[in-house]
C-alpha cells in the first residue's frame, strides 16, 4: 500500500480488558462510553434478559415432592421384598 493507515485513535482508545478463554485480557477497543467490547457485553441488547427465568421452581424438590418420593421408593423395597419370601 502506498498511503499509512491512521490508527493512532484506535490504539489510544481503552481496551476492553475482560478475561478471554486463554486467560489473557481482551485486546478489542472497549465502546464508547462502556467498558467492554461489543463481544463482552458493551453492546446493546447484550446479556441476559431481564428477569431470571432460569431461577422458576419446577416443584421437584420441594419436600411435598421428596415425601412423595420417600413412600413410593419404601413401598418398592417392602415389595420387592414381600415377593421374596413368596418366590
């Protein structure tokens, strides 16, 4: 190329700094006005959604659930073994 490319603002600008997978800080520049790069959370719409919907009860362990569990399994063992001593 015959003319020099101008990257003195994009070497100036603060990086982004968060951990990449290889344990190094991120080299990419950090938009404007975040912290992070685009890749790390400083664009928009990045992240989780609001709210937690990960965090919802199913209801398998509550102790109603557990208690259920507990009889089913100890009215399989008295089975189990009542058709022991009859087999």
């Amino acid at each position: 190329m015959s003319h020099t490319r101008n990257t003195g603002a994009m070497r100036a600008s603060r990086r982004c700094g968060a951990r990449t997978r290889n344990g190094v800080p991120c080299r990419m520049p950090a938009l404007r006005g975040k912290a992070r790069c685009r890749m790390h959370g400083g664009a928009e719409g990045s992240g989780a959604p609001p709210g937690n919907r990960n965090a919802m009860k199913h209801g398998v362990f509550t102790s109603e659930a557990i208690d259920a569990r507990k009889s089913v399994r100890a009215l399989l063992i008295d089975a189990q073994r009542l058709l022991r001593e009859l087999g």
